[in-house]
C-alpha cells in the first residue's frame, strides 16, 4: 500500500478510539478519501491539524472524530492527564476532595461527562457527578461547597449546536489560570491512548466509592446563597417579565430564583424553554447575536412586559431588554448592564468594609468611574472571568477587601462571592430587583441609565477590527504593534493621552513621565487613557488574525441638556478617535 502522510494519523486515531460512533465516522472518510474523494481529505487534514489546545477555559471544539475535534477519545485522554496533574500536585488530597463533574443538555455532554467520572475514579479520584444537565454556576458553586479539588464542566457556553467543551475549574471555584493550564496540557500530551485509559462502567465505580451524586441539597444551598446576595426587598414584584434560556438549562432555576423572591408574572418562551442541544429555534445560541431573542421580542410584546431577561444555553451569561415609553424594547448592552449592576450593588447594597469591584480591560471604564466617585477600590484585569475571580481572590486574602461584584463586556456578571465566576441566574436576580424597585418610583432601567449618565458622564463603547490572514497578516499585525510601540501617540483625536499602559511590558507611564509596574500578566496589549476619561486600547486577537481596537468615550452631559444631543457629540468623537487611532497604527 502507498504511503500517505493523511490518513497514517487517522489510522492511528482509529487503532485507538473507544467509541464505535466516531471511529464508523472516521473510517467512513478514510475510505473516501483513500478513494480519492477531494472533500474527504480536506475534512481530514482538518480533523489532524493539531490536537485541540487545552487553555486556561480547558478546550472547546467542533464535535467529531479525530484530534482537532471534541469527542469521548479526547475528553478520556483529558481527564487522565487532569488526574495525573491532582494526584501529582496535592496527592491523598485529591482522593480525599474529589472532582465535580457537571454537564449541560448539548450533543454528547452527558457521555462526555460520564467518561469524565469513569477516568477520574479509575485513577482513585471521588466523581462528585451530577444527575441531570445543570448550569454552569452550579457545577463552579459546587465545587466550593463540597471543597473538592477541582471542577469539570462539559459545555460549549453559547457557541452553535455543533460545539461542544470541557471547562476545568480548580479547587478555589475560579476557572484555572497559569501554571495549572500549562502544568494540565503538559500532563495531557504525555496520557496513554485513548482506549489504553482505564474508564469503569459508573455502576463499579459507585460500588467502589468513587462515584456519588451531587447532593439534593446542593441547588437549595445555592439559591439561598445567591438570595443573601439582595440589596432591597421591596419594589413591584410584579413587575412582568419575559424569559428565555434559549434551549439551555435555566429555565428551572431562573424561574425558582425570581419566585422564591416575590416575582409573580414571570413567563418563558414556550418554544425555547426546555433544555434542547439542537437549538431548533437559534442557529447560535448567544443572546447577542442578531435574531437570537426574535421569539422573545415578540413574547414580550404580547405580554406587555417591562423587562425581557434572556441567558445563554449554560446560564453564565445575561442579556436584557427594556420596554421604551412607546412599547418597543431596547436591548441592553454588557458595559450598560455591569453599570447598572454594579451601581445597584454599591449604592443599595452592604456599605460596610474596603469594598472591591473588578472589570476587564476591554470593559466600559465606566464602572470604574462609579467606583472613585464612591470611594471603592477598582481594578482591571486581562478579558477572561478566570483572570477577575482570581484576582478578587488575591486581593481578599493579601489586604482583606470585601469582593462586590464584576463583570465583563461580554454579558458576564459576578455579583459577591457566592460563585467565582460568571452567573447568569444570580445577575437576572438581582436586575430584576433593580427594576422592580425602579418601577415603584415609576420608572424603568432606561431611566436609571440617563441618572448614570448626567451623574457620571455619558460612555459609549465601540469595536474596529481589522482581518490579515496568513503568515503575511500576522506580520502587519506585529509591525502594528511594534509601530505603536516606538512612536506611542502622545494626542489622539486632539486628546491628551494622559497614561499609556503596556501589558506586554507591565508598564503604566503617565503624562509626566513616571513609570508604574502593572501586577496584570503578561498580554500583547496597549491602552491609552486620554485626558476627559475617554480610552482606546489595542489587542490582536490570540486565536485569529485579526487585531481589534477597543474605543471608549466619555461625555459630560450639561444640566438640563437633551441626552440625545450629548449623544450626538458622543458618537461623533467616538467616530474621530477611531479614525485617528486606526491611522496612527497604520490601519487607516
């Protein structure tokens, strides 16, 4: 037979694949493209083109059989080299802890869970599985409250019906950063084959005692812990809202959560309410994508409702939409979201303590105004719930501040301590509180964002992003940087730039001249601070090659003037300083 550098690692994939669906699969494009089938070979080289990188959110990718793809083989190889990692790292501790294992309702989570707990007990690990698909916040809340040692989550979040993921938590509930990553992948790369894992049947691994169920009480121990999480009381609970989990697992519990706290004309979308890894309704599942929320649009407008909530299919993210004056709705954005979250948690919530809120770079720095006009400490992370939680966590322990709540632009909310991540359930909790409240004085979170802004200036957020595929691409890209980095703009837009910020370096140099060092890890990205608080930020991306321009603006707005006209300048100073900085990195 010929040589053929295709199909020898398919056929070594194949030699070794424990599940019979996927090796039918491969083999099926072997033989095509043995064939000479053009299309088979492409689907193989994509299949081999690199095993999927297991980063600090574990891995994500297309389902499927082969290296490049998410399937039982990988997971198993995973989960060894995450127990090789545990039982390397704390030994008897991570017999004696276990690992949480939680799955959401997509294509194969629950055989990839079920692996998950086989390989994790057959290398002396406790499995702490859960009976049933659950929320991601439950599976991160769980591994704090059974102390275990560590937290896996099959989920692929909000991406299309055809993805699916493995996210790994470690002991302290927050996703795992640096050296756990690395220290995680190394231990993967050196794992057996798939099929040469040892993985018991669960029925053995639970006669053995090393597999038990998550708790009954577990969800019980959460929802009064997220209901400790309450600024008031009071307000119309019964405000009307309209819900959607968009084929996900929230239905349940979001609507638990709000009932249990008074909310009575809550009502989901019927064709989206139960869990569904098909997704019939959305061919993306993320509430921000254009016609993710049509159904409950028009739900919303047929019940009248003030407020429409809306998570994405593992319930750690939040979107929302608010009933304007002549009964269309206005989709809120994250940076406005965190705002009024954060505001809300600061102003109506506990006040006693050194209190801390925490947003990414890449977030509206709005917040951050909030916070010094409060006389709150407020940090910046790198983009990543992983790097916020940690960084919460630091700082708690080293000066004993009180963690409030954060947040990131992209419909990620943290509010206290009760999960060390995103969670969608305990942030529609407490935005429905917020409008209830508002809604008793008469008015709407529309009007709490117009208090925000004539108190704390009007910010509008934009993104410019610019594509360079290849090799060629990637090295415009660098020259971008490098050029920004030689001759760092001074004035942009006819602004001061008033500190320039060098993740990359760990430098903050102010106008003046004084240097700072950063305590933020090391990243390929430069921010600007400009002298009415408005900010850009450059940042390629890490998985594409494309770079992105984050463009922030801030307007003061005059008293007694129209929003719309504060608006207007806005936006027009928005477009100037996106024009400006494109040309300064040669992108004009």
């Amino acid at each position: 037979m010929n040589h053929d550098p295709l199909l020898e690692p398919a056929e070594r994939w194949l030699a070794h694949d424990p599940d019979p669906a996927t090796r039918g699969e491969l083999q099926r494009l072997v033989e095509a493209a043995r064939a000479g089938d053009a299309a088979a070979r492409t689907e193989l080289n994509e299949r081999f083109s690199g095993p999927l990188e297991f980063g600090t959110a574990g891995l994500r990718g297309l389902l499927g059989a082969g290296e490049s793809r998410m399937n039982r083989a990988v997971a198993r190889r995973t989960t060894a080299g995450l127990a090789a990692y545990l039982l390397d790292l704390l030994g008897n501790e991570a017999r004696n802890r276990g690992v949480v294992v939680g799955y959401d309702a997509r294509r194969l989570s629950r055989e990839l869970a079920e692996d998950t707990a086989g390989v994790l007990a057959a290398a002396g690990i406790p499995a702490h599985l859960a009976t049933a698909p659950c929320p991601t916040p439950i599976t991160a809340f769980a591994v704090k409250h059974l102390g275990a040692a560590a937290g896996v989550m099959v989920t692929a979040s909000h991406n299309p019906p055809a993805y699916n993921g493995y996210k790994v938590y470690w002991g302290n509930g927050a996703q795992i950063i640096p050296p756990h990553d690395t220290g995680i992948a190394a231990a993967i790369h050196a794992a057996p084959h798939a099929d040469e894992i040892p993985c018991p049947d669960l029925d053995e691994a639970r006669q053995r005692g090393l597999l038990h169920d998550l708790p009954a009480n577990l969800e019980r121990a959460y929802l009064d812990a997220i209901r400790a999480l309450s600024a008031r009381a009071d307000g119309d609970r019964a405000i009307p809202i309209v819900y959607t989990p968009l084929h996900g697992v929230g239905d349940r519990l979001v609507h638990q959560a709000l009932a249990e706290a008074g909310f009575t004309r809550v009502t989901s979308v019927p064709e989206q309410a139960q869990p569904d890894g098909a997704f019939p309704t959305v061919s993306f599942p993320n509430p921000e994508e254009k016609g993710a929320l049509d159904l409950a649009l028009a739900l919303a407008q047929r019940e009248n409702a003030a407020l429409l909530i809306a998570s994405d299919p593992d319930v750690d993210r939040l979107a929302a939409a608010v009933q304007r004056p002549d009964g269309t709705y206005q989709q809120l954005t994250g940076n406005q979201l965190g705002a009024l979250l954060g505001h809300y948690l600061l102003t109506e919530g506990v006040k006693e303590g050194d209190r801390l809120v925490i947003a990414t770079c890449v977030s509206s720095p709005l917040l951050g105004t909030i916070a010094r006009a409060l006389g709150v400490r407020y940090e910046e992370t790198l983009t990543g719930f992983k790097w916020i939680a940690n960084r919460a966590m630091d700082l708690e322990r080293e000066t004993g501040t009180r963690f409030v709540f954060g947040y990131e632009e992209a419909l990620g909310y943290c509010p206290g301590t009760v999960v060390r991540d995103k969670d969608g359930i305990s942030a529609a909790l407490l935005l429905a509180e917020l409008a209830a409240a508002r809604r008793a004085e008469g008015l709407t979170l529309l009007d709490e964002l117009d208090r925000l802004a004539r108190t704390y200036g009007l910010f509008l957020s934009t993104q410019r992003s610019f594509t360079f595929p290849g090799t060629e691409g990637m090295a415009i890209i660098d020259a971008a940087m490098d050029r920004l980095r030689r001759k760092p703009p001074r004035v942009i837009a006819d602004l001061d730039v008033t500190a320039r910020i060098d993740i990359a370096q760990g430098t903050r140099v102010q106008q003046n001249g004084t240097t700072m060092k950063l305590s933020l890890p090391s990243s390929n990205v430069l921010i600007y601070e400009l002298e009415d608080g408005s900010r850009v930020i450059a940042r390629p991306s890490g998985t594409e090659p494309k770079i992105k321009f984050y463009l922030d603006v801030r307007e003061l707005v005059a008293e007694g003037e129209p929003l719309a006209e504060t608006e207007e300048r806005a936006r027009a100073k928005l477009e100037a300083l996106g024009t400006a900085f494109c040309g300064l990195a040669g992108m004009g």
